[in-house]
C-alpha cells in the first residue's frame, strides 16, 4: 500500500533547508526509497512550509528513515526550524489522477 509522509515545519531560512534536502538527495542516490519529494509554502501562514514525501509502501518508508543519512537530514531540520516540525503518516487508501 501506497504512504505518504507529510513535515509541517517553520523557518525563516528556507534556502539553507534546500541545501540541507540537495545534499540528502545525493547522500542518498540509489538507496533512498521516497518515490516523490513536494516542498509547498503556505500562502496565508509566513515561513510556513509542507514538505510531502512519498513511498510505495510504510515499511519502505521506515527503511528509508533508517538510513544514516536521513538522520543527519532530521537533525539539521530540527536546527533549522523556528518550532518543532509536525509529522502526519499517511496510508494511502485511494488515488485518483484527475
């Protein structure tokens, strides 16, 4: 089953976080599982960001977060941002391309 794993965080230094994600991205060529990375800013909150990942399955996403890599990319988050980032963990029931 499709999951989708959603980071509602806030920052005032949104560059230095793709730089962190750029570099994660290459840490992790060929042994990541995230099928699909999509940064959002919301519109009506100030340095608020989505960041939606997803895998094909939960336990591929559980994989993925066990790469040391990912480890380092959580903790430079949490520097990063301006409050603790919220997390959601989200199986994927139905998926529509309309």
């Amino acid at each position: 089953m499709p999951f989708i794993q959603t980071i509602e965080f806030t920052t005032g230094q949104i560059d230095e976080f793709n730089t962190v994600l750029d570099e994660w991205l290459v840490k992790t060529e060929g042994k990541r599982a995230a099928s699909r990375g999509t940064l959002t800013r919301d519109r009506d909150r100030a340095n608020t960001y989505l960041q939606i990942v997803e895998f094909p399955s939960y336990e591929e996403a559980m994989a993925n977060s066990d790469l040391p890599a990912t480890s380092e990319f959580a903790a430079r988050l949490t520097e990063l941002c301006d409050a603790p980032a919220t997390f959601r963990n989200l199986d994927v029931i139905r998926d529509d391309h309309l």
